[in-house]
C-alpha cells in the first residue's frame, strides 16, 4: 500500500482536483489530497498525500508559498489573468524606477480582497459560480504576508514577479492590484509555483512522466519530510509502547518532536505538555 508524498509538476489546463482524481487511478487508493491549490492555468509545485500521508494535509495548510508570474500593465480583466474577458485597456508608460517604488507598498503584512473568481464560499455559494452568473458580492479584505517580491523587466508592458508569500495569497489579485497603484492596469498572464513549504521545482515530477512510470510509488517521499523542520527523537521500548497506545508519558523536554519507534520507523508528530510528550497526529 502506497504512502507518502509525491511532488508534481502540475501542468496547464488542469485543476488540483483533477490531479488527485488521476493519481487516485494509477496509485489506486482512494486516500489522496493536495496541498494547496493552482488555478488551471498555474503549473508547478504541487504536493499531493499518498495513504497514510493525508494525515498531515493539515500540517501543510499554512506554509508559505513562492511564484513566478509575469505581469502585463495595460489591460485589466474580469478574472484578473489573461483568461477573462478584456475589460479595460491602457496606455503604458511605466518606467522601472515607478515600478520598483510602487512594489514597496506590497512588502510586509496587507490586506488583500479574493477576486471573484475564487472557490471561496459566501453564503454557501462559490464566488466563481456567482462571477459566472453576472453577480458580485462584497468580499472582505484578508490579511496576508508578502515577505518578498522582486521584479525583472521583459518589455515596456511586460514584468516577471518572484513572489515569496503566506497561505491565502492571490497573485492575480496582486498583479491586478499594482495595476491600480500604477494608474495603468494590469493582469497576471502566466504563472508558476516554484516552492510550496520545504518543498521546491526541483523535486517535482511532471505529471505526464509520473502517470506512466511503471513503479510511481517510487517517486514518494517519506511523511516525515513534512516535519524536517522539526528535532527527532527515538523513543524507548517503554515509551514507545506507550506511543502506539496513545498514551503521553513523562518527557523532559519542551516543543514537538518527530517520534520514531527502535526500528526506525516513523510514529507520529508529538508535543509537550506539561511535562508529557503527547501525541498530536500518528502516522503509524
């Protein structure tokens, strides 16, 4: 049985969801997610959670993420990329001094309005499914975190944007938004994920290689990954017992831990509470 965490290269014109759909066929278990999701146009870093593995899908929820994503001044569209419908277009004339400037008001902590075009529910309806219905509604501004962003000239209209920034972040709202702050217009025309948490583009696997790979489980990567960040510890006969009973036991310690059993094996993400080190997710 298949567990752990594959990295794939999502390419364009597919959904998250229809990832895992696939990949719930070629690895055939019915226990697959993902870890965060691309717009159909995006391509990139997606993890996806094999068996076992989905256990942690909420672990990953709130990592941070990193794009590259091209920005077109001139043009503004319903949907904010280049997919929507034209619905204002603009003379250009935006040096990169005025650019740079602007880029500034978008480090640091914001607030940011979901664009219409989002799967994010108001009043049990999807704003998507009301955006293609003609309606708006009013959304109220999230707070996110740009912690980076750097900007590279490819012609007078158009930009390449590197974007380091927190769960919840739309890059076609932000692209939209620098737009309006350079009085001109904009929309996002292409993007890519290339980090999602610890994980980057270099250990993705196109999705196309994996689908006809004859072993894909070899392309998994252990659950523990998910928690490299945080120590080890091998526990006791004793304390292990205790671990797989769901029992806390007396620790001398403070902060998680990942737990591993004497074979090696990897138990469970654990914490410590007064004085206990109690389990917080098993994996075994």
């Amino acid at each position: 049985m298949a567990n752990g965490i594959l990295i794939v290269d999502k390419p364009a014109d597919w959904t998250s969801q229809d990832v895992v759909a696939k990949l719930r066929g070629v690895f055939h278990e019915k226990r697959i997610g993902h870890g965060g999701t691309l717009d159909p146009m995006a391509t990139g870093v997606l993890p996806i959670f094999v068996g076992r593995a989905t256990r942690g899908v909420e672990f990953f929820e709130h990592a941070d993420k990193t794009y590259c994503a091209r920005l077109r001044l001139g043009i503004v569209t319903d949907t904010q990329d280049s997919s929507g419908r034209v619905l204002e277009e603009h003379e250009v004339q935006v040096g990169q001094a005025e650019l740079l400037a602007v880029l500034e008001r978008f480090r640091g902590k914001i607030c940011q309005i979901p664009p219409m075009y989002s799967a994010i529910k108001i009043g049990g309806k999807k704003l998507y499914e009301l955006a293609r219905a003609g309606k708006e509604v009013e959304r109220k501004p999230r707070e996110i975190t740009i912690f980076s962003i750097e900007a590279k000239a490819l012609s007078s209209t158009e930009w390449e944007l590197t974007v380091h920034c927190s769960k919840g972040t739309y890059i076609r709202t932000l692209c939209h938004d620098i737009g309006q702050a350079l009085g001109c217009g904009a929309c996002m025309t292409a993007l890519r994920r290339i980090q999602a948490g610890d994980y980057t583009i270099g250990q993705s696997i196109p999705l196309d290689k994996l689908i006809s790979r004859e072993k894909p489980e070899e392309l998994l990567l252990p659950v523990d990954s998910l928690f490299a960040h945080v120590p080890k510890l091998t526990l006791s006969p004793a304390q292990e017992k205790c671990c797989r009973n769901g029992a806390s036991f007396t620790f001398c310690g403070q902060g998680d831990y990942r737990v591993y059993g004497q074979d090696g094996s990897f138990l469970a993400l654990s914490t410590v509470r007064e004085g206990k080190l109690c389990t917080v997710k098993s994996f075994f």
